[in-house]
C-alpha cells in the first residue's frame, strides 16, 4: 500500500505559476512511475506528466514547456512546477503512484487548482 498526500494547489490568475507536492508513505526509490494526472468537470482524467524512477519524463501535449515534473527519492516526494498557468489548466489534481511489476496505481484525494482573474 501507498498513500499519497498532495499539497500546493489553489487559487492563481492567468499567466501566474503554482507548485504542487506529493509526499508518499513509502520509499520510491524504485520500479515505479510517479505522476500528475487532472480532472476537469465534465472530462475525463489525463495525464498531465509523469517522471518514472530512472528519470524518464512524459508529459501531456497540452503542458509541454509550460509545467516541469521531479522527484527526489531520498524525501520519497514528486513535485510539478507549473508556469504560465491558463484558465483551460482549472481541474482537480490527483497524484499518481504506479507499481510498474505488479501493474499497480494508488491515487492521492487531489486538490483543486483554479486559474482565473
């Protein structure tokens, strides 16, 4: 089992930048990705960037060098610095753990981030 705890989202005005944190209940050192996924309402949930434990990034098309995922796995946290934030970027953010071997996802609560003037 995984807990994930996010923290940093809120309310920002278009152009601004917010960071979100994930705090995990284990150690990531390994065999896993960790990532940001998003829903809007009315939408589905999409991936918005995840970083697997070698390194390796991917993010969603529509965040492409606007937002930066990191891990640091000596504090087993996964961060996601988001800049030039746009109203379309309004949805829950949930963190995502996933168990590569075992094929695996444990989700955090998420937390609400609003771009608007």
């Amino acid at each position: 089992q995984v807990q994930l705890v996010e923290s940093g989202g809120g309310l920002v005005q278009p152009g601004g930048f917010l960071r979100l944190s994930c705090a995990a209940s284990r150690s990531i050192f390994g065999g896993n990705a960790m990532g940001w996924y998003r829903q809007a309402p009315g939408k589905e949930r999409e991936l918005v960037a995840r970083i697997f434990s070698g390194g390796t990034t991917e993010y969603g098309d529509s965040v492409k060098g606007r937002f930066t995922i990191s891990r640091d796995n000596a504090k087993n946290t996964v961060e996601l610095q988001m800049n030039s934030l746009k109203p379309e970027d309004t949805a829950v953010y949930y963190c995502n753990y996933h168990a590569v071997m075992i094929m695996k996802d444990y989700w955090g609560q998420g937390t609400q981030v609003t771009v608007s003037s």
